[in-house]
C-alpha cells in the first residue's frame, strides 16, 4: 500500500518580469478593479489620477497616501489599485474609489499639480486595452479579451511589482478570493536618499509641567560636577569625576580619605551614594581633587587601625 505524501505549505510566488507586465499581474488588477466596481454601487464611484511623466517613486506614493488620506476624510473604503507604465519615462495610473468632492480637494492640493483626474467612464477598456499594453508576450497567452500590445521591452527602473494594491483592498480582495495572494516584489533601494525636514514640535505635543512650579528651577537640576556639590549623598556622576580625578592624581582611596579626615569604609561608602557626606569634607574634596593636591592634612591627624583593618576617623 502506498503511503500518503506529506502537504507542504509553500510560500507564494513572485509575479514580477522585468520587461513588463504579466499575466498574474493583469489578473490581480482586474480582480482588484472587480471588488472597487462592486463597492461603487452602494457607496461612490470609481476615479483615475494619471502622475505626471518622470515622476519618481517617492512621489507616486505620496500620491497614494494623499488618496487615502482623503477617503479616510470623507468615509469612504480605502481602496486604491495602481499600475506602472514606463514610456515614455516612469509614470503611473491609479484608480481609487471615491466622489467629486475627493477629486476637488485633489485638485485644489499642491501635490497634484499636473495630474490628470476624472472619472472611469469605460472600466473594461482601461483595465484590458489601455493599461495592459506594456504586458509582456507571454501575459496575452490563451486570451482574445485583450487590446494590442506595444513591441519592444519595457523595463521597469528599480523593478518590483508594477501592480500594486492598497492594504485594505488587498486584504479584502484576498478574502473574496477575486485575487490571488502573491509573493510581493519590492524595487532596487535608490543610492541617493531623500533628505527628511527637519519637524517643529508642536505646542500640543510639549511636555506638560505637572504639580507646583518651582520658584527657583535652577536649584532643582541634578548636581553633575564636583564643584556644584554641595554636601549630602553624592550623585553618581560627582562619584564618577571623584575617582577620576583621585586616579589621575594618583592616590588611593586610603590616602585621599586621610587628607579629607575620613575613614577609607567611609570613603568607599560617600562615593557610591550610600551614605552622605557632610560639607566641610567636600570642602577638602575640592581643595585636594581640584587644586591638586595642594592641601595637607593637619599635623594633630593620626590614623587608628580599627578591627576590620580600615582606618578610623580622626
């Protein structure tokens, strides 16, 4: 008896030629154009923008997010299908659902001046004659639906997929199995990188001061330099510039604790913010750390050995 074969489940397939526009891509626009159609009897109707010629990438997709930008506005799915044509240079057509008004706010915007905007009158044309004349040899196979095709190669600068679908189109239209889900293509990352502007922080979006307002702000900031502590529990980055400057002057934490009239636990315990520190021994922190050594212990100051082998205070 044989056995059963194991079911493997395989990622989708690229759909991608790079001299034009395949059968699969032709198929996944007309199912996309399908489901816009369908919606457009209940709510809208269906409307084309054509970029202008040369327009680059960066700026077909800001014309993408404009569209959606305005169907969010007005209540309206945002459903978008836009296909690539590269004569005479890069250019793009997108078809999108939507109402008058969304075409007058797009053609009141400073985005799409240039652009050609108007409603589809002949919905089977455009997506089987117009828009499907760059395809590839092998895309018209098997089919008599579709209109003449222009010779030659049409490459694509950067590649990538030249049909391309808005999330919520694409993610509808999978459901109602109308399109095919697919493997997307991305184009070749450009050398040159647009510069971003630099944005103002909105007054809105400013941290707010919570509680009382401090009378005298500046005394609240955190000390970070030596010679602004003043006594206390020692922050850690006075601790920090403490044992660096001990160490560039050489000395050990036993010897620095001598000259201040600590002991070397006592020390120790200042500097890592255990236990606080009073005033005059900063004072001969700075004197010592911060002159350079220039202060000398009194000649009264000896050292006791305590049981744990530290030295005592004096």
């Amino acid at each position: 008896m044989r056995a059963s074969s194991y079911t493997v489940d395989r990622l989708p397939t690229r759909t991608v030629a790079p001299h034009g526009v395949t059968g699969e891509e032709l198929r996944r626009f007309d199912g996309a154009c399908h489901l816009m159609q369908r919606v457009a009897r209940s709510q809208g109707q269906l409307w084309w923008l054509t970029t202008p010629k040369g327009s680059s990438r960066n700026e077909i997709a800001a014309y993408q997010k404009r569209i959606t930008s305005e169907q969010s506005a007005h209540g309206y799915p945002q459903y978008s299908v836009w296909i690539f044509e590269s004569r005479p240079k890069l250019h793009a057509h997108i078809l999108f659902l939507g109402n008058p008004g969304i075409a007058d706010a797009l053609r009141r915007s400073r985005l799409c001046i240039g652009t050609k905007i108007g409603p589809v009158v002949n919905l089977e044309g455009l997506k089987k004659k117009y828009l499907a004349k760059e395809r590839t040899p092998q895309a018209g196979y098997g089919r008599r639906d579709l209109g003449g095709r222009i010779r030659g190669s049409h490459r694509l600068p950067g590649g990538g997929d030249r049909v391309r679908l808005s999330r919520q189109l694409e993610r509808d239209a999978i459901e109602d199995r109308l399109v095919a889900p697919w493997q997307h293509t991305n184009a070749k990352r450009s050398g040159v990188r647009k510069d971003y502007p630099l944005r103002r922080l909105s007054p809105h979006k400013a941290p707010r001061l919570s509680g009382q307002i401090p009378l005298l702000p500046e005394l609240e900031k955190p000390v970070s330099r030596l010679h602004q502590f003043g006594g206390g529990i020692i922050p850690p980055a006075v601790g920090t510039e403490i044992e660096f400057r001990r160490k560039q002057l050489g000395l050990t934490q036993l010897q620095l604790g001598v000259l201040i009239g600590r002991s070397r636990s006592q020390l120790a315990n200042a500097i890592r913010g255990h236990d606080p520190i009073s005033a005059p021994a900063v004072n001969r922190l700075r004197e010592v750390l911060l002159v350079g050594g220039s202060y000398v212990a009194p000649r009264a100051a000896t050292v006791v050995r305590g049981s744990s082998g530290d030295p005592g205070r004096r």
